[in-house]
C-alpha cells in the first residue's frame, strides 16, 4: 500500500496498542505510561471481551498488548485466549518476570501469539540501572523458558545513549535463544521525562544506529526511527507517523489515544465506554479526522528529504513542547543540543 493511503486512514487499526493495565512490578526510569499502581476504574473482563469483539467486527489484524504489565492482570490468559478465538493476532510485550514454566508452556501451545521479552542491556550493568536490580537475571531466565519450549518470541530494546554500544550484543543475545531482535526509540513520556536528556542518543550515535540498522534487515523497529531516513536510505518499518490512521491505543480505562507514546487528553479521541464505543470512535472521532488529513508543515516541507522522514515524531515533539509542525527533536540536520521538555 502507498504512503498516500496510509496517511487518510483504514477502516479499521491494522495494529491496535491495548494498555491491559496500569499495574506493574518494576519501576523503568524511562516507562512511557509511568506504570505502577493498578487504576480502580479499569476496563472490566466483561467490558474487555465486549472490546475484543468489536475488534473483531472490524477486522483488527493483531493486538499489541502491553502495560504496565499485562501478566498482573487477573485475566490476562483468558482475555488472550478470547482475542486469539475471535481471529485476532496477539503481541504481548512483558518484563519476563512471571513467565514460569506454565506460563511458557502455555505460550508455546499458542498459534498466532506472540510475545516480546523486554531488556535495555546486553548485560546487568546497562539494564538493571534502567529497569530495577534483578531484571537482567529474571528477563533472562524468562528467555531460558520460552527458548526450551522452542518459543520464537522477541527480545526488544528501546535505543538509548547507554545501551547504542552495545547492538551487537543485543543481537547476539536475541540469536542465543532463537530470537528477534526488535529495536524501539526512546521518546520523553511518562518517567521519560526525566531521564530523556540523559538517556537519548547522541546525533553521532543515531548516525551509529542508522548505518547498525541499515547494515541488520532482519532488525525490527516498527516505526520507531523514520525520522532518521534522512540520512538517505529508509531503514526498515513503516517509514511514516501512523497514529489515528493505521495505529491508535486503548488505555487500561478505556481511553482511545490516536499515538501509544502520547497518553495526554489532548491526544485523546474518546472513550469506548461512551456510545458507539471504540468502532464509532475509529471513524468519527474529530482528532482522528484530523490527523488523517494532517501532514507536517512548516519548514519540513521545503526540506528534501521530507519525502523520507515525513517530519518525525509528532509525540517526541510534543513532550519537547515543539510545535507538531516543527522539525524532530532528533531531526538529522538540527544541532545537537538540550532540549527543554513539557511541563507534565
């Protein structure tokens, strides 16, 4: 499909970030959704299945499921199992710590589920400060479970200034287990805020990273670094901002969010407990009608390689407080400097 067609907009999500909870057992400095404590208010098991089958009228090819983490939910297998039985695909991202030996097996026993253990090192030393003292051991215990249960998952890393020296480990970490390496960009949300000028790479490592990327195909970035096709060649992935017109998020509560990386009200289309629940809210919701006839201005337009990173990340430049028509933070042209960062 061209990129004119994804930018109006499909009939339905091709890949649906559902937040299952708020709840989490470990604090990361960078968590987009400052997880931790479980909202009273979440979406009942009722109201879930109620979701997944809209979902499934729709034609929602998978889910990406997500939290804080979604295996402290009481119903996590079952609401998996559900989607699953309803025809739509499952990509569950955990920190690995409750993956036991059941857990695996029943992973394992699943067709179109798949899960993405997440580690922000090669090693302890780089992780453990990002994700809590221990992680390190138990994500990797998780990967010695799947990996004997003969699971393909994927093992994911959000790119940062700590960890870009370290991509080949990573990848040959991920090839230890029979994995995939997926690779994700850092943005400054939640308790990102407050480590974003730390832990962002480096203009010279993103040009690091790029040529990493360009020089490992079978990497997996989704649409984290388009912004770095200016460069010249595109790396792999969608290549363009996909929010409220291929992608959107479901939060614990029930919010629809046109971008998974900006939960703020301002980015919010509604709530699926509201008539015409999520369907309704997918096709009339204004802020989806207007990111779908929305294209970054400004001085982007008249840059020649916006043809290729198509202005960047609308939420790294909200949280920045940049206009959305303003370059990426990390535009490949601009300076590389301290960026202030929105009042949260």
């Amino acid at each position: 499909m061209s990129y004119e067609l994804f930018r109006q907009g499909l009939d339905a999500p091709i890949c649906l970030t559902w937040e299952l909870t708020y709840a989490c057992n470990l604090r990361c400095v960078h968590c987009l959704s400052a997880s931790g404590e479980r909202r009273a208010d979440e979406l009942s098991t009722a109201e879930a299945r109620a979701l997944i089958d809209t979902w499934a009228a729709m034609k929602v090819f998978y889910l990406n499921v997500g939290g804080g983490e979604p295996m402290t939910r009481p119903d996590f297998f079952e609401l998996m199992d559900y989607s699953l039985a309803r025809g739509i695909g499952v990509r569950f991202s955990t920190n690995g710590t409750l993956i036991d030996e059941a857990a695996a097996a029943w992973i394992a026993a699943r067709a179109y589920l798949d899960v993405q253990i997440s580690l922000d090192g090669a090693t302890a030393a780089t992780n453990d400060p990002v994700r809590g003292t221990g992680s390190y051991q138990r994500a990797q215990r998780a990967m010695e479970l799947l990996a004997a249960q003969g699971v393909n998952f994927k093992l994911n890393a959000v790119a940062t200034r700590q960890n870009v020296g370290e991509l080949d480990q990573l990848y040959a970490l991920a090839q230890h287990y029979g994995a995939a390496l997926r690779v994700t960009r850092l943005r400054p949300a939640g308790r990102g805020v407050a480590v974003w000028q730390a832990m962002r790479p480096t203009h010279a490592q993103n040009r690091i990273l790029y040529d990493w990327l360009l020089a490992h195909p079978d990497v997996m970035t989704g649409d984290s670094f388009f912004h770095l096709s200016a460069y010249g060649q595109a790396v792999e992935g969608l290549n363009m901002c996909g929010a409220g017109r291929i992608v959107c998020c479901v939060d614990p509560v029930g919010e629809v969010y046109a971008c998974p990386f900006v939960l703020s009200p301002e980015f919010s289309g509604g709530n699926v407990r509201n008539p015409g629940g999520f369907a309704w809210l997918w096709q009339n919701a204004p802020l989806f009608k207007h990111m779908r006839e929305w294209q970054v201005g400004g001085s982007c337009q008249s840059c020649n390689a916006y043809a290729s990173c198509h202005g960047g990340c609308m939420a790294t430049k909200h949280f920045t407080g940049r206009e959305l028509d303003a370059p990426d933070p990390d535009c490949v042209f601009a300076p590389d400097e301290v960026i202030p960062l929105q009042p949260m």
